[in-house]
C-alpha cells in the first residue's frame, strides 16, 4: 500500500470535546502507526488541551507526540497542501487553501470524514466523489460506521490485547483506582461511568439506585452533566456524594488513554457522543450511549438504526431490555424500572458486547482511508496512461 508522506486534518470544535476527540486519535494513528507527517488544524486549544494536556493553548504552532499542531483562525496562513486533506465533520477549509490544492499539479485527495452513522443509507454513500463547482478538485465523502462497506471506526493497534492484559491484572486496575485517589471498589460493587449531556433522566437513574439492593460506584467525568448531579444531592462537594446504596465521584477531565481505562475498569459505561461511544465498544462492556440530541427528534431515528444493528443475534428479551433503557435514557420514555430490565440481562449483554467488539474490530477506519487514498491515486495513474 503507498502511503501519503503528508496528511492535514482540520476540526472545529462544536460540542467541546467529540470532533476533536476524533481527530486527534486519527492524527495520532496516522502518525505512529503509519509514519504519515500530519498537520493538525483546530480552532479550539482550549477543548484540545482537556484531552492531550501537552498541547500549549497560547502556542499557534506546535509539535506533539510527532504531530504538527496548528491554531485555526480566520487569518490563515499560506502553506502548501498535504497529499492527504481530510475535512472532518463538514467543516469549511479555508477557501485560499482550496485554492493552493487546486494550482498543485499533483492534486491532494480530498476527503469529507463524516460523522458515525448506522443507517442503511450511509453505505450508498460510502466513496461518493463530489467534484467542486469550479475547480478541478473532487471532493470524497467517507463515512465511519459499523459494516464492511463502510469506512469502519478508529482502533489503534494493540487495544484489545492492552484492554485484556488490564483486566487480568489487579495490580494494573488497583494501580489505576489509585490514580483516580480511589481504592479499589469491593468485588459486589457497581461500577459505572457516567459522561452524558444533560438528561432529565437522570433524577430517575439516581433514585433506582439510591433505593437499589446493590452498592453502586458512579464516576461522573466532569462536564455538562455535572451542575445536575449536585442539584441532586442539593449541594456542591468536590469530595463526591453518598446516599442509600449509591455513591458518586466526580472526576476531573481524563485523558484520552486514562478514558480507555476508566471504561475497561467500570462494569457499565454511559457515553455521549461519537468517540466515547465508540471507545465503549472497544471496552467490550455493556453500555448506554447518549447520542447528541438534534431538532425534531432525528437524533432517535439514529440511535435505533444503531440498536437495531447491534442487538443483530440477541435474545429477544435482552434485546428488548436494552432497547428500552436507551430510549428511557434518550428520551425519557418509560421508568426507572427501565434499569432493572436492562441489569437483570447484564450476564448476557456482556457476552455479546465482547462478541461485537471483537466482529467489528476488522474495519479500521485509519487503514480504510490509506487504502481509500491508494486506490484514488492508483485511478489517477491510469488516467494519465490512457
């Protein structure tokens, strides 16, 4: 496979930590996995800095972990084009860059990364070129998802050995607990993380388990959700909460390799968004995704086609179980009792989050784009034989 010698990503920053949350992953594989000298270009270091606490927010150009970092801003310098141009989540590239691609002589291929999507149309849409109305560039949608004919999702090599190798080790996870200044939970503990919007289920959740028979752990990530955690418990505790069987932690923003491990130690993880979604699958553990909420209800359509696709090959009534704890968590449809119906399958629903783990995990969108760009400039050869 030829690989690009130059890629530039660019990423605006929308819900704070998502896109970028994406792009840095790409950037970071592309680089160490593939040896592609990458250029990323963010409009948010703030947002960018939570993730990867290297990055100097003051700095308009940087190196690290072997990746240029550029400030975006509206004054944008003139620099030559990357063979390998991926516009992420249809943000709008600079017009005097698009014009530096289309006077090179050798034209960057040109990528629209589009946001994860499990419904059925997004294969025929997979690959569609989209030439621009006046120069000659050809714009290439690529859209992740969960099938063979689709860009597939982000997973770095050697994640499922590493995620293995620290679940079989307690003195890796009592060493993790450590650093988060917690000791390990007991062996009959809950363990859940909890990174979510703000949801008005969440008053609901809290009560099931407060009242439950069983001690529940809650790790809140800090963000949007957390002004409602201490609505609550009606006080603000930096400290954490206790009340009946349930006690909340509060933890500060984690690093992305941190993340993978808070996953991989909770027996449940509550995710929003696109990439703690996916890095939830990777965990192998049963999870309740918070898809980003968008007007008219679209964000439901979504999320079914999603569950539809994952229960594929589940008992009906586990199926119907995490079905309705989705849509009680997107939507406020239903009851708390929606959680007891999702826990009393949980034997279940972990074996088949391994299982789909492991059936998803050969459609790796970063080897998916290099092949994608190897074929587009293997289709240009040609041309210019013919």
């Amino acid at each position: 496979m030829k690989i690009p010698v130059s890629c530039d990503i660019f990423c605006t920053v929308v819900d704070n930590y998502g896109d970028i949350g994406v792009c840095w992953r790409l950037a970071r594989q592309l680089a160490h996995e593939h040896g592609v000298e990458v250029r990323l270009w963010v409009d948010d270091l703030g947002s960018f800095h939570k993730l990867c606490p290297e990055v100097d927010v003051a700095s308009a150009r940087q190196h690290c972990r072997n990746i240029e970092i550029r400030h975006w801003t509206e004054l944008f310098p003139d620099v030559e084009p990357a063979q390998l141009v991926i516009e992420a989540f249809a943000c709008k590239i600079p017009e005097s860059y698009v014009a530096a691609m289309a006077a090179r002589v050798s034209k960057p291929v040109w990528i629209n990364l589009e946001y994860l999507c499990a419904e059925d149309w997004v294969e025929s849409c997979h690959q569609l070129p989209s030439p621009h109305p006046s120069l000659p560039l050809v714009k290439y949608f690529f859209f992740p998802g969960f099938t063979p004919k689709t860009g597939g999702l982000l997973l770095e090599c050697g994640v499922p050995a590493q995620r293995d190798a620290f679940l079989n080790s307690a003195a890796h996870q009592e060493a993790f607990w450590q650093s988060l200044g917690l000791k390990i939970p007991d062996a009959d503990t809950l363990k859940i993380s909890l990174f979510s919007y703000e949801n008005s289920a969440l008053h609901e959740l809290f009560n099931m388990w407060v009242r439950g028979p069983q001690s529940v752990l809650c790790l809140v990530p800090e963000g949007r959700i957390q002004l409602q955690v201490e609505q609550y418990f009606k006080q603000s505790n930096r400290n954490g909460y206790i009340q009946g069987k349930l006690e909340v932690r509060i933890l500060p923003f984690v690093e992305q390799e941190r993340y993978d491990k808070l996953l991989w130690a909770c027996d449940i993880n509550f995710v929003r968004g696109e990439d703690s979604c996916v890095r939830a699958q990777w965990a192998g553990k049963p999870f309740v995704w918070h898809i980003y909420p968008q007007h008219d209800g679209v964000h439901l359509q979504k999320l079914r086609a999603f569950m539809q696709l994952y229960c594929t090959g589940m008992r009906p009534d586990s199926a119907l179980a995490l079905h309705g704890l989705w849509e009680f968590w997107n939507d406020n449809q239903g009851s708390g009792q929606n959680w007891n119906n999702f826990y009393k399958h949980y034997p279940i629903l972990l074996r088949h989050a391994h299982d789909w783990a492991q059936k998803i995990s050969a459609n790796n969108l970063s080897l998916n784009l290099l092949d994608f760009f190897n074929s587009i400039d293997r289709m240009r050869d040609s041309e210019i034989l013919v």
